[in-house]
C-alpha cells in the first residue's frame, strides 16, 4: 500500500502507528482561529492528533472504492490532486453507495448496507442480488424497516420474478410505501413447472413454479400431464383461468391422444395472448402396434386404431369306423380389417379365437376387438380339403371357411387343412385323420387365431 497524502516518510519525527487521540470533542463545531496580534500568543494550536484525523477521513475517501478485482486499487495511489476527485467520481460510477447484500429468505429480502442509511428517502435506490427466488408477494428491509415489494405498476409481486443469479434493482416510493421493482426477470424467459392434480381426462390443473399472477404471451409451461386427452383440451395454472389447448403448427383444437400419462410424457405449453399452444404432440401414424396371440385387454393412447383379426380354424374330420378311408381337413377362420374412432385411455377386450382341438370336429373360436369387429371361425362340417378362410372387413359382410369337398384317389390319403385368406400367418384348418386301422383315426387341431391392433393418426 503506498503512503497517501503525507506527511511522508523523509519528514522529521513521523511515525507509521497513528497515535492515540486525546481530543475532547464539543456538542458544536469547533474551529480553528488566528493570533490576535503577532505577538499574542492567543492563536489556535494545531495538534497532531487534528492533522491526523483530517488525513485519515481523506484516506478512506481515497481508499472507499477497494481493490480491482486484478488485486490492484481502483484509484492510483499517485498522490495527485485528482485523486480524491477520482475516488469520489469512481463510487458513483461502480454503485457502491447502494449495492448490498441480501440476507433474507423466501420472500423476505434483507439488505445489508455498509454504512446503514438513516431512513429512506423518497427515490432511493438498492442494487441487489436476491439470495433466494421469490414465489409470491415479498417483503424488503432496508435500515432496519420492512415493506412491501411491488411491480413497476404497483401490483404485488406474484412469484418468479427474482432470480438469485441476476441484480434487481428496488427504489423506494413513499407514496406507495413499497419497494418498486425496476429490473426483474421476465416471466416470459421463464418455464413454469407443475404436475398436472386433474381428474379429467381433457382438463390440466396444476400451480406451477415459479408462480405466476396473470397469463402473459411467451409464457412457458412444462407440465407431466396426469390423463390421456380424448378431444378438445384445456388447462388452468394457479387457479388464473381455463385456456384452450391448440396446436401449435395450426392453432387447431386437439381432437384427442395428443397427451398423455403414459411413459413419463410431459407437455409444453407456449402462451400465445390467447391460447396454450403444444409445442410436443404425441405423434401421429401407426405409432405402435400391439399383437395379441391370446385374449387380452388393449387400451389405446391416441384416438383412431386398425384391426386385424384371424379368426381360429376347423379341426380336421375324424376316420370314424371304417377302414382305409381318409378324414376331411378343417376349413380356416375367417379374416376381417378396419380402422375404429376409440376413446384414449379406455380399455377394449380383445378375443383370440382357439383353434379347434385334435379329434372333436369342432369349429374353430371366433377373434373379436369388443363389439366393434368378430372375424368368425371355421366351421367343421364334412369335407376333403377344406375350405379356404372367409374374408370380410369393418362394417361389411365375411364367411367362414367350410371343411368341403372330397377327398378321392389312393387309400391312405390324408384330407388337407384349409388355407387362410393370407396364406401362412393364422387361422388355418387342422389336417384330417389318416385313413387305415393303423393310421390314426382322429384329425389334427385347427390353428389358432390372432389378432392386431395398430395405433394410426
């Protein structure tokens, strides 16, 4: 630290320890007074002790400022006679007189001054880093009195609009009687957080973080939604009001399994000054495919589905008595298809039909998506080598395959199953028994039944 306005180091008798002060302070100001005459000896004396708290008050106006953050003074220690200017000039422009540190919690902001203001004036302002964001109405204390936050309008504040990484500004106005807020963070560079608590499968409630006080266009929700959307939406955030949920790219109403609780799916919303706006819909087209090899339950995300359905096949014909004669094969199950307007998260039976089993001329088990569809099964009547398998679509009329026709040509001949409308996947009819007292008397099991569910867009 260099030595600042003397008296220096090459004068008589100094010394570098200020030495006590033993003046006696007056309740008024004192004064310095010249000699009457040259000769009286009635002249006020000039102390140490007086010299050295005039150079002290001037060092600290000096030194006020502190280091830079490189380590070094603000103001040069040179000894000019701008340096006191300098100094004064450079607490001004870094903000030290009104920065300060806050101490406070949660929506109750302490501001340490170093030196404590008196009282507050009418404009005064505070800089000041919030230790901790606000998530409603908060209060300041400056100089040991606590008041009221407000906006830039007046209006308490709602939540959010403190940040702990970035300076607000606070001036006081006495005729409010608050903290106006000058510099904030917008609400709009913020998201807001909140689980969705609805019931409902086309309303969103949820309070989100940091809270807000009104809608604002370019607010930002994220939101894990807690139900499958069947139709059109709405959502209602810190109990401020339902807002339409749109389509971001076209401002469409939704039309259902745009959203939904399955698989951690989490919605964002864009304010638009109107509507929400979904800036992530769950994708349309077949987004999954769901087989069913048994009878189960299938509950659809979106709002559309295609069924296929392979209904069970025949069994093959039993020999009977007689000798040497072969057994019809069983006719195959029938195939139907068709696309289905369903409700986003509302379960839907689904039925595979059995194959016919081994030796009871049976007909095969019918495949059904609910009441919407039934792709019937074949049925066993006498035959040689079976029917081919019905076909039929949605909303149209199909038939089962038949175990028809004769078998004819050599003695051991074994009737064939039928064949499903698509060759080689399900529904097939079983084969019929081998003819011959050796052969086996009983036919063969008809195949099973299948069915699959598509989600399409």
């Amino acid at each position: 630290m260099t030595d600042i306005l003397g008296p220096g180091s090459n004068a008589t008798n100094v010394t570098t320890t200020r030495p006590a002060d033993s003046r006696i302070m007056a309740s008024i100001d004192t004064w310095l007074q010249d000699c009457t005459s040259s000769t009286a000896q009635d002249g006020t004396e000039i102390s140490a002790e007086f010299l050295n708290g005039v150079l002290a008050n001037l060092r600290v106006l000096a030194r006020g400022n502190g280091p830079q953050i490189s380590g070094g003074p603000v103001v040069p220690e040179d000894n000019s006679d701008l340096m006191l200017l300098n100094a004064a000039l450079h607490l001004i422009q870094r903000g030290k007189m009104h920065v300060a540190t806050d101490a406070g919690g949660v929506n109750a902001l302490v501001a340490q001054l170093s030196p404590v203001p008196p009282e507050l004036v009418d404009g005064m302002l505070i800089v000041m880093r919030p230790a901790i964001a606000n998530t409603g109405p908060t209060t300041f204390t400056a100089a040991g009195v606590t008041n009221q936050v407000a906006t830039a309008t007046g209006a308490p504040l709602g939540g959010g609009e403190l940040n702990p990484s970035l300076f607000s500004a606070f001036r006081w106005n006495v005729t409010l009687g608050k903290w106006q807020l000058g510099d904030s963070v917008p609400e709009a560079a913020l998201v807001h957080f909140g689980a969705d608590t609805s019931a409902a499968a086309n309303t969103i409630i949820a309070n989100v973080t940091p809270a807000i006080s009104s809608y604002k266009p370019g607010m930002l929700f994220s939101v894990p939604v807690a139900n499958l959307n069947t139709g059109s939406s709405q959502a209602n955030f810190n109990g401020l009001g339902l807002k339409n949920i749109v389509l971001n790219n076209s401002g469409a109403a939704l039309s259902g399994g745009e959203m939904s609780n399955i698989g951690g799916y989490t919605a964002l919303f864009l304010y638009d000054g109107v509507s929400l706006r979904l800036l992530n819909p769950l994708p349309k087209g077949v987004s999954r495919r769901a087989p069913f090899t048994s009878s189960g339950t299938f509950t659809p995300v979106g709002s559309l589905v295609m069924v296929q359905e392979w209904a069970g096949g025949a069994a093959g014909r039993n020999v009977g008595g007689s000798s040497y004669t072969a057994g019809q094969g069983g006719g195959a199950g029938e195939y139907r298809y068709g696309y289905f307007q369903v409700t986003p998260g509302v379960g839907i039976a689904v039925t595979v039909g059995a194959g016919a089993a081994a030796g009871s001329n049976g007909n095969g088990g019918a495949s059904s998506f609910g009441s919407l569809m039934t792709a019937l099964g074949a049925i066993g009547t006498a035959g040689g080598a079976g029917g081919s398998g019905g076909y039929g679509f949605s909303g149209g009329a199909g038939s089962p395959g038949f175990s028809n026709g004769n078998v004819t040509g050599a003695i051991v001949v074994i009737g064939s199953g039928g064949v499903p409308y698509l060759a080689g996947l399900f529904g097939g009819g079983g084969q019929g028994g081998d003819g011959g007292p050796s052969g086996n008397p009983n036919g063969r099991a008809g195949q099973p039944g299948f069915v699959l569910v598509s989600e399409v867009g």
